[in-house]
C-alpha cells in the first residue's frame, strides 16, 4: 500500500515437541538457510537466527502485510515437512504447538542479534525453560505454566 511506513522487530521462539534435541548441527545451516528462504519470500527481513537442539530463535524485520500467526504456520509446517522429506532423521520431525512472539525497538536490535548469535553460550547457564520463562515474565505476558510446555504422554 502507498504510503505505508512500519519498523517492525519480532523475535518468534518456538520448541520441537517436547523439546527433544532434534535440531542436529548437521543439518543447521541448511534448516536456517530454508527457513531464511520462507521469511524472505514471505517479504519479511531476517536478521538473526540461531537456537539449540530442543528450539530456535528468530529476529525479523516484519511487513504488515502477514501475520504473525500465518508467518509462523509457514515457517514450522514447511520446515517440518521439509525437514521430514530429506530425512535427516530416523524419527518423525515435530514442532512443539505455539510459539512466542516479543516485539522490539531499534534500538534493541543488535543486541537482540548479538543474543540470537550467541546461543550456545547463553545456554551453558540457562537451560530453554529458565529462558522461556524468563522472556514471558520479563514482557509481562500472562500465561498457566502448566500449558506453556507440552509434556509426552
């Protein structure tokens, strides 16, 4: 639309079911590769990603032309199918259900990034969950701790 101006920073962090250390480094650059590919033709910016084994963590520079939730539907059903079709696993790949979205100003973007970029650092301290619940309390975001992790059955 003309005369459309928006500055938009989400960072989206999302889980495999039940976090299981599915996201082998044999296969990362190629799944961030693809997934960068998805943002990219959905007309979004991506500007960092990077996560551990059990999740991922992503910083975009968002069009409003989309949103969040049908951005995120592409990215974790097409990666999984994807994921699933090239067989980089013995086992059937899932994402967790949901994800977390958490906006951003310009001014927080590179150090959003340098986060992003450092994960495996960051988690020698940390593990997902502390993080996870970190972020929710520290945006203020109200949720039941019971449904915030899927559990197997």
């Amino acid at each position: 639309m003309a005369n459309t101006y928006t500055q938009l920073y989400i960072q989206f962090v999302f889980a495999v079911k039940y976090r299981e250390a599915m996201l082998l480094s044999s296969f990362k650059t190629e799944l961030h590769q693809y997934i960068g590919g998805i943002i990219n033709h959905n007309k979004h910016k991506l500007l960092a990603i990077n996560g551990m084994p059990d999740h991922l963590h992503i910083l975009i520079s968002m069009k409003p032309t989309q949103s969040m939730s049908e951005l995120m539907q592409d990215i974790k059903g097409s990666s999984s199918k994807w994921i699933n079709e090239k067989k980089f696993l013995n086992v059937k790949f899932e994402w967790q259900e949901g994800y977390s979205a958490f906006s951003y100003s310009k001014s927080h973007v590179d150090a959003v990034i340098k986060y992003i970029t450092n994960q495996e650092q960051h988690h020698k301290t940390k593990t997902f969950q502390e993080e996870y619940l970190d972020f929710l309390n520290a945006f203020e975001i109200d949720f039941d701790e019971r449904y915030v992790f899927k559990e197997p059955i």
